[in-house]
C-alpha cells in the first residue's frame, strides 16, 4: 500500500498515535506527549479528518515544540480549544482556553482564506514534535524548547531528524519548508537541512508568540508578511 492509497489524515493521526519518546532527559525536564490522553488523540484526529481526508500534498510549516497550552494540550499546533471551536468547528467538552499564539496564527488563516483554504495548502508541525517542561523544586512546571540546553539537543537529535523525515514522508513537499522563529529555531533547521537535504529552501517567518508578546501593535505588518511568504 502506497501513500496514494492512504490520506493525509490518517497517515498523520498513524504518526500521532505511534509518537513515543523514551530517551533519558537531563535533570527536572519531562517529556510532553499529548496523545497520551485518549481525549487528546480524539481532538486531534477529528480536526485531521476534517481538514486532511485527502491526498493533496502539502507545505509544511515547521514550529518549535508543542507547548503546554496548544498542541501540549491539544494535539493541534497553534490552535487552543477556542479556536478549536469557534474556528474551526470541532466539538470540546471542557473550558475554552486562550493562547496567544494560536489568536495570531488564527488571524492570518481568517485573512489567508478561512481554516478549510489554508489546511488544503499547508500543514503545520514542529522540528520536534513532542515538547518539554521543566519542573522547578516546588513542582511548577514551565514550557522548555529542545534548543534551551546542549543536552536535551543531544538527547534528541536523531528523534529530530527521524521526525523531519517523517513529516516529508507523511506528504509534505520538499521545494520549501517554512520555519516559525527567526533565531534559534531557524538556525538549527537551515543547519541541519544543509546537512541532510530535506528541503531545497526553508523561509523563516516571525515566530507567532514573539509578536504577540512584544510586537502585538505590528499584528497586522506579520501577517500580512506571513501571507507574503505562504503565496
């Protein structure tokens, strides 16, 4: 059985539902894995049915890691149970959270064409595609990136590469990846695409919780910057 033969739903909710990480971690960090929870996978697959039950390739957008309040929670990159339901018409049962960061990307869908356009064209992931917490004395928990210390990149290095390749073998298209964040993330994606070739361009664009952390007044420069670099 080829992809032809597979859509691009399930091939993606096959990943999700696969999706382990069992790698030694350095001190007080812990792995985020989402589709853990039953629940979690039900949401997620939902709106991959709705927006993915094709084979149309896609380009892919690449994040940093799922954090605690978006697709650490949901499954879904950049889109929290409000968006969830009001945008994108998918059923949750329990309270609507705002993220910031999925207000912004949302933003720009709405001005792309609407959820249903913007899906048929593009997917969104992440260069790794479980995220992290790192877990203080007292028990608090904050998000932590895989490129916030030298040996958690080293912990998951070959997971990162075993995921890019996957995310092409899903079905994305390999003429250009566009990368969200302008520092860090881009640096180590160019990086590692020079090294092993995945893509023949990757564009990087504003990473969506920096604006709206520090440039929220330019919303609108971003996104229409986004829907430059997208068409």
């Amino acid at each position: 059985m080829t992809n032809a033969d597979i859509a691009f739903s399930a091939r993606v909710n096959n990943f999700n539902r696969e999706l382990s990480f069992d790698t030694p971690l350095p001190e007080n960090i812990e792995v985020l894995n989402p589709f853990k929870n039953p629940e979690t996978f039900k949401i997620a697959s939902n709106f991959y049915d709705k927006y993915y039950g094709d084979n149309n390739k896609r380009k892919l957008i690449l994040g940093i890691n799922p954090g605690r309040l978006g697709a650490g929670t949901m499954g879904i990159p950049f889109t929290d149970s409000k968006r969830l339901t009001e945008k994108c018409g998918i059923a949750y049962e329990g309270k609507l959270k705002h993220e910031p960061s999925s207000a912004f990307i949302y933003e720009m869908i709405d001005s792309f064409g609407g959820a249903e356009k913007f899906y048929s064209k593009f997917y969104i992931s992440s260069v790794c595609p479980l995220g992290f917490v790192l877990k203080d004395n007292n028990g608090g928990e904050k998000n932590y990136n895989y490129f916030d210390n030298k040996a958690l990149l080293q912990s998951v290095q070959s997971f990162i590469e075993w995921n890019i390749q996957e995310q092409i073998t899903i079905g994305c298209d390999t003429d250009v990846c566009h990368c969200l964040g302008l520092g860090k993330n881009y640096k180590y994606l160019a990086e590692l695409n020079n090294r092993k070739g995945y893509f023949n361009k990757i564009v990087p664009m504003e990473h969506p919780r920096f604006i709206m952390q520090y440039k929220a007044k330019e919303k609108e420069k971003y996104i229409n910057e986004y829907l430059l670099k997208l068409q």
